[in-house]
C-alpha cells in the first residue's frame, strides 16, 4: 500500500474546501494500492479553514521546535500540524506502510517546497519530514506521472 494525500485522491479536504484529483492516482490499476490521509484534518483542523505556513525553515524545524506554524489569522496552529504528523506516521507504522506520495508546497505534505508569505520556498512540510525522517520513500504530487511505476514496483 501506498500513503497518499488525500487531496490527491479527490477528497475535498484542502483549506478552500476542494481537492485537487490526479488522474494517474485514479487509474483502475493504480487507485486499490492507496490510502487517503489528510494530516490537518486528522491533527484536528477544520475544513474549510484558514491556511498556514511554516513560519521559519521547514516541517524539520517545527519538529525540533524551532519553528511555528501559524494561521494566516495569526493563529498558532503547531499542534495540530505536530498531532496530524504523529497520527499518520503511527498509522502506517500499523499497517506497514513504508511508502507516501504527498502534495507539492503544503505546510504539511510538502515534498521538495513549501510557501512562505505566498512565495514557494526549499523545503518539506511537517508531515512529510517526519516521515523522510523515518525512512519513507517519498514522492511529490508534481512526479506522480513519472514516478508511479517505481513506487508500485516497491509495493505490488
Ligand atoms: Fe492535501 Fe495534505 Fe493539505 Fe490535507 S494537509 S489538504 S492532504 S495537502
């Protein structure tokens, strides 16, 4: 099985209330090896709601504790974004789950950017360091195309 933002899967779990599908995670022969999980919903934050950002580094430092992710309300939201990690990392523990594909530049599922002050910036979200940080293999949605096969290969 396969790790997947749930955005990614059509689920109308981002901060606007949409999803963002992509077709090559619905094709009948890819779509029965993915799990949705939508981290800040699952850390406690409601949908619609305000978006955040990381607001110094990225997600690695939010989990030294070294940065804060806050609304942009203002709104210190560190919590729930640390809680949603957890509880996705604890979950594929469970399941033996050891692969992800996560959505390019969110505060949380970010691969390879992140955006701070509306500006795409280097770095991973909270979610996707912690599980860089225990070994997953991660892909970004933006090489979903190119990458599918590899990922499949690992876990099929
Ligand atoms: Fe998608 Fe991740 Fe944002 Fe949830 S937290 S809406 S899964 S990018």
């Amino acid at each position: 099985m396969i790790i997947v933002s749930a955005c990614l899967l059509g689920f109308n779990c981002r901060y606007d209330g949409t999803g963002r599908p992509d077709k090559t995670l619905l094709l009948p022969d890819v779509r029965p090896y993915l799990v949705p999980v939508c981290p800040e919903q699952i850390g406690g934050l409601p949908t619609p709601r305000v978006p955040s950002e990381i607001d110094t580094g990225d997600g690695s430092h939010v989990l030294e504790g070294r940065a804060r992710v806050v609304s942009a309300q203002g709104a210190d939201v560190t919590d729930n974004f640390l809680r949603g990690a957890e509880e996705v990392l604890r979950f594929m523990k469970l399941m033996g789950i050891s692969a992800a594909i996560m959505t390019e530049k969110s505060p949380s599922c970010g691969v390879h950017h992140i955006k701070r002050n509306g500006v795409t910036v280097p770095g991973y979200g909270v979610t996707s360091s912690l599980l860089k940080k225990h070994g997953v293999v991660i892909v970004s949605s933006e090489r979903i195309a190119d990458d599918i096969g590899f990922l499949l290969g690992k876990v099929v």
